[in-house]
C-alpha cells in the first residue's frame, strides 16, 4: 500500500513496543478492506507519555493502542475516559476525534468476546477464579463482573493484593459474590470443584513456568480453563488444562479481540473476519 498525504495514521504507544503484534494485526486489517490506513509503532518513554499524546493533536494521528508501560498513566492527558476504562483505571485505547482524546479499554471486553468464541463460555451466572491481581486481572475482574458473573475467587501470591481488588469492587458489583484465597493447592481445592472458569491473570506461563498450586484433580470436569498469557506454543496451563479434557484458550483470541475492538472504535467499521488472526499466523 501507498502511503500519501491523505493517508491515516494510526498507532501504539509502549515502551518497549518493538515485540507487539498490534502492528501485523491492523495493517492485515487495513489492506484487507483496501483502507488508506498505516498503524506504526511508537516506543514512548514514560517521561515522553504527555509530550507523545499531545502529538496525536499536533500530528493529526487518528487512534493510537497503549501498552505497558503507558496504560494507567495515560487517562491523566485525555480529554474523556469512558466508563468501564475509568473503572478499569486502564486506557489500551485512544481515539482522536478532531483533537479531543477519547480513551477506552477493550481488555476486558476482548476477554467476553475471547470466552463466547473460543470456548463457547458466558461467565452470566458462572463462577470464576481468578488468579493473579494485576492490571490484567483488574480488568477481566471488571469484565466479568460486569457480565453478570456470579461469583469471583481472586488468589494471589500476594494476598494483600487480591484484598485490595475486591475490596475495591465489591459494592460496586452487588450482584457477584466476591471471596479472596490464597495462591495454595490446599486454599484452591476447596472452591475448585465449583468453579466454572480458571482465568488465568499471572504471567506465570509467559516464559513456559508451570502453576504448581493447581489442584487439577479436584477442579469442576466441566470447567473451562482461560490463561490471558499469550504464548506459542501454549503456556503449560493450557496444555494441561486440554490434556485433562477441559476446554481451554490461551491469550491470542483475547489479543485478537481487543484490536478488533479498537478497530471498530476507531473506524465505525466492522474488522474483516478472520484477517487478524491470519495475519499473526504467518
Ligand atoms: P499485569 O499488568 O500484566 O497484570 P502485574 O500488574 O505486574 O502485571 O501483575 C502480575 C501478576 O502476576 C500479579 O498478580 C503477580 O503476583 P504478585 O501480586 O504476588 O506479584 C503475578 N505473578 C507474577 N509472577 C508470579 C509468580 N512467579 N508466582 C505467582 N504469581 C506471580
């Protein structure tokens, strides 16, 4: 594709930036539907986040993804947050609309959509645990929640950490249970023979590091098992998981959905199906 004068721009800010995907995944979607369209990657270091988003005015440049370690600190130089992304205390996306910023998340809603179509899973009524209490598990916690699930387990190596979280959300989201445990075999195994869907919220996995505190004997048979880890080949969670016969997904639907969700903020338009995907595959 030609890039000219007219041509629109689009982007990540991350730091570093230079291992994500985002780029593949947009352009794939860019030079499908024939879009005068570029997305290029910017690594923004912190101390350059608010001079990089008063860019976007100056320049003109027309959305742009946040990444690590942007997407916290980059709601304080937008114009308008959006809800969930302000619950959330997360922005993974900007839209320039005429120099005001518009930031949301599409983290969380990626996870929903990642479930549905991966997995076949609506976390409506379901009972979840969570591993992990970081900004990934913040966001799915708020996903799910928002979702109508009806009870989330959060354990955390740092047990503090899980306390924080729910005791954040909890009077927020009346209609979900919230309990907090303890990252231990013993804790996990008296819950695991409920539980609906194992989310994965750690990076335990990213470098192929295998969960020992899982009490896979005793989880629910009929459980689906999510790690938001992207790895290839799968973490070791979602190798175990398929090999005791529970449907599992790793973090690339999860990827997929959240750019397709930018897509759609960005563009009004629907994302071509299945170009994203196609294109991380090569
Ligand atoms: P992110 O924004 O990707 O969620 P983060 O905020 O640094 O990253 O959170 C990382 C999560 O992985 C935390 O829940 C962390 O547990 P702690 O709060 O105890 O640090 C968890 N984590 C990372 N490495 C871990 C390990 N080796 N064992 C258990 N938990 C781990």
């Amino acid at each position: 594709m030609m890039i000219r004068g007219t041509t629109r721009v689009f982007g990540i800010f991350g730091h570093p930036v230079d291992h994500s995907l985002s780029p593949l995944m947009h352009n794939a979607a860019f030079r499908a539907l024939g879009m005068d369209a570029v997305y290029v990657p910017f690594a923004v270091a912190p101390v350059r986040l608010g001079e990089a988003v008063a860019a976007l005015r100056a320049l003109r440049i027309a959305g742009v993804n946040v990444t690590i370690p942007h997407k916290e600190t980059v709601l304080a130089y937008l114009d308008e947050v959006d809800a969930a992304a302000r619950l959330i205390g997360a922005v993974n996306t900007v839209h320039n609309r005429d120099g005001y910023l518009v930031g949301y998340n599409t983290d969380g809603t990626g996870l929903i959509r990642s479930l549905a179509a991966d997995l076949a899973f609506d976390p409506a009524g379901k009972r979840v645990l969570l591993l992990g209490a970081g900004g990934a598990s913040r966001a799915a916690l708020v996903a799910l929640a928002e979702t109508g699930a009806a009870w989330i387990g959060v354990a955390n190596r740092t047990r503090p950490k899980a306390e924080n979280l729910v005791a954040e959300f909890r009077d927020h989201f009346p209609g979900t249970d919230f309990a907090v445990l303890d990252l231990a075999a013993s804790a996990l195994a008296a819950v695991c023979p409920s539980v609906n869907l194992l989310l994965n919220g750690t990076s335990i996995g990213l470098k192929g590091e295998v969960f020992d505190a899982l009490p896979w004997q005793q989880l629910n048979r009929a459980a689906v098992v999510c790690d938001i880890v992207y790895r290839s080949p799968d973490t070791p969670l979602v190798m175990t998981a398929r090999s005791r016969g529970h449907r599992a997904t790793g973090g690339l639907g999860m990827l997929i959905a959240q750019g397709e969700a930018a897509f759609r903020i960005w563009t009004g338009q629907e994302p071509p199906a299945g170009v994203m995907r196609q294109a991380l595959a090569r």
